[in-house]
C-alpha cells in the first residue's frame, strides 16, 4: 500500500539524548494508536494508523525536535480531532510541547478556514490599506445603556472596530440582547453623523443553541462581527459557527488557551486562522502577558502567510497598549494588522474621547493614512 | 449595597515577596474587570464585578497562595463563563497556577453536576460495592466489525464498561453509526449468553449537531454511556450534551486539558464533575503520564467528595495500568473507583481473553467481591 497522507508535526520534548529515541518513538504512539506497536495484530493498521517518527533534531543536551508523521486518515475533517491527535493525550505529559505543524495542501480542503479574512475585513471597513484601530468596551458591571454611551465616544473619535470586553457574556446587568441591541443602536448614530464605518462585534457565550440564537439576532441587528473565545467554547462549536454563519466575521480571543504548551504561533497564528478566524487577538509584547516580540513576530506571520486556499487573517495584538506606543507597535506589525487598546483609552476618565481620538489619528499618520 | 455572592479561587502566584500585593491585586482585576480601578467611574461597578484580594499566603520566598473574590454576578449560570472568570486572561500569564476553588451553595445551584454519578453507574450494572472494571477498544485503525469481535471479547471475560479509545472519532475506517451498532450488538449477544451486565461507551465527536445526532443514535441503540472529551468539545458544549440527553450516562475524558496550569485535583475531580461528568478518566500515578501519587490522591477526593446536591463522581485511573498493578491500585483509590486497563489487556496478544478475565478476577478478589 502507497504511504497515506500525513500531516507533519513537530513537538519539542525535553529529553536525554540517551532516551530521546525512544521517547519520540512513545510520542508517536500515544498521539495515534495508544497502544504498544508489537500487541498489534492487523497490519493494514501500520498504513492507516500508526503515527511515525520522521526527524529528531538536537537543540541543545536536553532539548529535541521531534517531527512526526500523523496519518491524515485519523483526523478526518473535524477541528477536534485535528487537536485531540496533535495534542490530546500528550498534553498530559510534561516534557512535550507542540512547536509546529506543516500543512499538506489536503488540509486546507478539510478546513477552508476564515471566510472573510483580513481582506475582507478591511472591504466591510472600506480601509484598504492602513493599520486598523480597535478598542473594548468595560468594565463588565455596565449596563446596556453605559456600554452603548462608551460604543458611541469611540464611534465618534474613528475607531474601527468596538468589540465587547471578552468578559462581557449574558450577565443580569447586560444581557446579550439589549446590550447588542443598544450599542448597535448608538453606532448607527455616530455613523449616520460621521458617514465613518464602524463594525461592533459582541461578544458571544453560553451554549452551542444559545451562541447560534446569540448570531441570529446580532444578523437582524446587522451586527457583521462577533467576538468568540474558540477554547471556551470549544473549537468543534467554533467551527460550527464559522460554517453556518457564512456572512458573520469572527474575533478570536485567546481565553483559557494560554497555558496549552502549544507554540503560540501555531495556535493563534496558523490553528485559528485554519478554524475560521477573521481576526486573531494576541497578548502583545511588552504588556502584562508573557509572549516574547519573537513570538509575536511569529504569530503575526503565521497569521498573514499565503497558504493555499486558506485566507489571511487580521493579527490583533492587544495588552499592555498605549497612544504612546503606537508608533512602536507599528514598526513591529506593520500595517496589516490591528492595535487594539483597552484600559489604554478608558484610563482617561472625562478625556475619553480625546484620547480615542489621538489613537486613531496616531494610527493614520503613522500608516501614511490618505482619506 | 450588602456584599454580593462570592466565589473564592486560589491561585498560586510565583512572585517576589516585595511585589506579591501588587501582583495579587493585578490579577484580581485582570480576572474581573480587565482596567485599572481609578479608571472605573461608575461607583455600582465595585459591588457588581470587581474581583477582590481576600488573603495572601506565603509558600516560600518565590510563591504564594492568593485568594480572589469573584462575584458571582460575572458568572450567571454558565460553564464556560465560570472557567473564563477563572482563568480566561490569566492562562496567558506564566506565573499563575488555579489550585483550588470554594463554591459557594449556590453554584450547586448553577451547575447541577452528573445526573447519575457513582451511584448511578453501580445502579445501571447491579454491582453496588466493589472496584469496577475498565477496558478501551484499539487500536484506531480497525474496522466497526473488529472493534466488535474485541468488545465481545472483553465482554465474555467480565469486564463493566468498554469505551472507545479517545482518539476513535469517526474516521473512515470506523464510523460513529456502524461502529455503535455493531458493538452494541455483539455485547448484547454476550450479555444474553452471560447474564453479565455490560456497557459499552462510545466515543463521541465533531460539531455540537453532530454530537446530539450521534447522542440520538446511540439512544436507540440502546447505549447507556458515551466517551467525551470535554476540552475538545468544549465545557459548554458538553453541559449542553448532559442537559439535553437526560438519560445518558458521561465518561469524561482529559484529552487536551493537560497543560492547563489549572490543578488536576480541582479540574478533573471538581470541575468535570460539575458540569456533569459521571465518571472522569485521570492519568494514573506511576504510568507514562505525570501526575503524582499525592495529586491522583486528591483528585478522587474530589470526585467522591460530599458536596451539597453534587452527586458523586466515579474516579477512573488510567494509563500504565497493569493487572498486576490491581492491587496497589485498589489500595491508593479503594473500592469506589473504576481501573481502567487498556493496552495493558491488548498486549497479551492471542491470550486476550485470559488477561482480561484474570483483570476482573483481580480486582473481585481484591475487592472482597460477593457475586
């Protein structure tokens, strides 16, 4: 039988060169058929199965690249189990770590990823080419009508996109539709006045049925982009979402993915781009999370890469930001991408509105904005 | 305004003596209302969402254990919105490990907890006392009809429930439907012959419609348990599953979950049974995984914990398991736990059968078992 088509991915095990071999060996039976090779009875198993070790790499005395080879068969096309063989049980086992993957061409068929992608973000916007400004709405504890007042201020000062704090759900004090209901309702405002697009993207939560109940409404209320957290939610309902909500961009939020000893270039970079995200949020350098401007740097390019089929995505690097640091974040992400401040903006009380303002006009001159 | 309903989490923080105050008060907010307190101008805000620094407990001199006030009103009553409180920012963050949580009554409430538990998985196969016993269908790879020869095999020999490897999804070489009937079928065929109750518990997987027609299947085929692997699927999404599928027994599984930096004890043996698990699935101390004696010790306490209307769950220690390891086994988890025994079985080859009799004669005859 002709060699199946595999995926290859390459974890980092932490590992004695004495060990390193058959380490990588156990890897590579744990992460397909589980079980030791010799109590396996059937050969046509080895062809369908069993995941093979192709390359070991020495990093250093107690590091090692390993690659491994995963037959394609075992994932099928679900997002799930593309993860559960990638890092499912090995994700109990300390000394591993998932660095990368490399993509056969038959994977970007079973997952097309995003459907709208930076470019598409940027045609609703009908901003072709500069850096994008986003902000969030909080602190959770408003109500609907306080989050709508905040929605309208950076509205007006020309921010692009306002998405909801991630901790925003369907709490008592701003349930999902009147709040969606009231900040769309103050954009159409602002935008009636300003003629300046602007996109609103809520935050989801609860349930499968109530996340597709959440995006029926948000459609009626024209909302085009909703805000997800693709490990809280699951990436299988992700991907649900992602399919039967064709005309709605999707915000990725990193929540709950942080510790996952997967290399975070892969996972926001390449795996959420490839589940369908439009726009990928990531805690950016120098602020208060731990990623590394060579992380970052990564992540955005994998983000941005051409890959067959499959869209780029919009990096949103987020965390620790600042007015005064957009000139820097620009030079480090270019203008393909999205500058997201939060607490940054809301940290100016009464002057809201002016330091919005200075954000975005920071992000024009800085990007060479022409209107 | 009175002090709203609190949940205590304690987080263990690695941080110097000199900035832990500082430190503990930043993740309190960054877990709650994600901006800077002075920049917060509604006064109600402190009351509805603000997360509060309770005490700080030095470890030694680079740790220490915080324990945070999250206000119940951040969480409602969903799943996924508990674990972003818990840990959807702060998982980026390296220096913070979720060790424990206190509930408060009313999140019994909230998340009502397995609908059958320890009690009643015992109920369904007639064994109110003794050890149970475990086994897995594998390799991947093998057809429907194989999986079903190796099922009866276990079946014949006495072994409780049979589940599916995790990493059976629903390839081409096994698909979910004709995989289940036929399983199902030849343990009917046994139990007929035998008069031994067994269960067989399939693995479930893809998009949250898939998972409810496959819960649907598999009702009319009569199963009484399914395989799920609540990380991949997602926390809410499984909620919805144990909701919705009232009859259905769940056997959790850690896929995924293990890097989380959330303490095993308080994910597996807390958490997955709050959101319904009947019988969780933890890599055994010992084995080829990296839990210690002490944290598997915790976890089942966890699991079989009286805990106001939370049913009990049942422990089901897996990987590294061998029958001659039974004893030891039954010694650290005693009798209200289920060994779950997979390549263990598998390895012995043509003598199958065997091996897993002497399992289950083992764990009766350790178990004190009265047929």
């Amino acid at each position: 039988m002709a060699a199946m088509s595999t995926l290859h991915a390459t974890y980092r095990l932490t590992c004695s060169a004495n060990d390193i071999a058959q380490r990588a060996q156990a890897l590579a039976l744990e992460q397909s058929i589980e079980m030791p090779l010799e109590a396996v009875s059937d050969p046509q198993i080895q062809d369908l199965s069993v995941a093979e070790v192709i390359e070991i790499t020495p990093r250093d005395e107690q590091q090692f690249d390993v690659i491994i080879a995963l037959k394609l068969a075992t994932i099928g096309a679900e997002a799930g189990q593309l993860l559960n063989m990638l890092f499912g049980n090995c994700s109990l086992q300390e000394d591993v770590r998932l660095v990368d993957i490399e993509f056969p061409a038959a994977l970007g068929g079973m997952f097309p990823g995003p459907r709208h992608g930076m470019a598409g973000i940027r045609a609703t916007l009908g901003v072709p080419a500069r850096a994008l400004t986003c902000t969030a709405l909080k602190p959770q504890g408003l109500s609907p009508a306080a989050l709508a007042a905040l929605c309208a201020t950076f509205a007006s000062a020309g921010i692009d996109i306002i998405k909801d704090d991630h901790g925003i759900a369907n709490q008592a004090y701003a349930p999902f539709v009147p709040r969606v209901r009231a900040c769309q309702r103050a954009l159409r405002e602002v935008i009636s006045r300003t003629g300046k697009k602007v996109i609103y993207a809520p935050s989801l939560s609860g349930s499968p049925r109530q996340l597709h109940a959440q995006l029926e409404f948000a459609r009626e209320e024209e909302i085009e982009m909703a805000l997800v957290s693709p490990m809280i939610m699951g990436i299988p309902t992700f991907r649900e979402l992602v399919d039967e909500h064709p005309a709605m961009m999707f915000m990725a939020h990193p929540a709950l993915s942080g510790a996952l000893r997967i290399a975070p270039p892969l996972f926001y970079g390449k795996l959420f781009r490839l589940f369908g995200a439009d726009a990928v949020i990531f805690p950016n350098f120098g602020g208060r999370f731990s990623f590394s401007r060579d992380t970052c740097h990564d992540l955005v390019a994998g983000a941005r890469a051409a890959w067959a089929n499959v869209k780029p995505a919009l990096p949103v690097p987020a965390g620790g930001m600042s007015v005064a640091r957009v000139p820097e974040m620009l030079t480090a992400y270019g203008a393909d991408s999205m500058l997201l401040i939060g607490g940054g903006l809301l940290s100016a009380g009464d002057a809201l509105f002016e330091r919005s303002q200075q954000f975005v006009e920071a992000v024009q001159f800085f990007t060479g904005y022409h209107a």
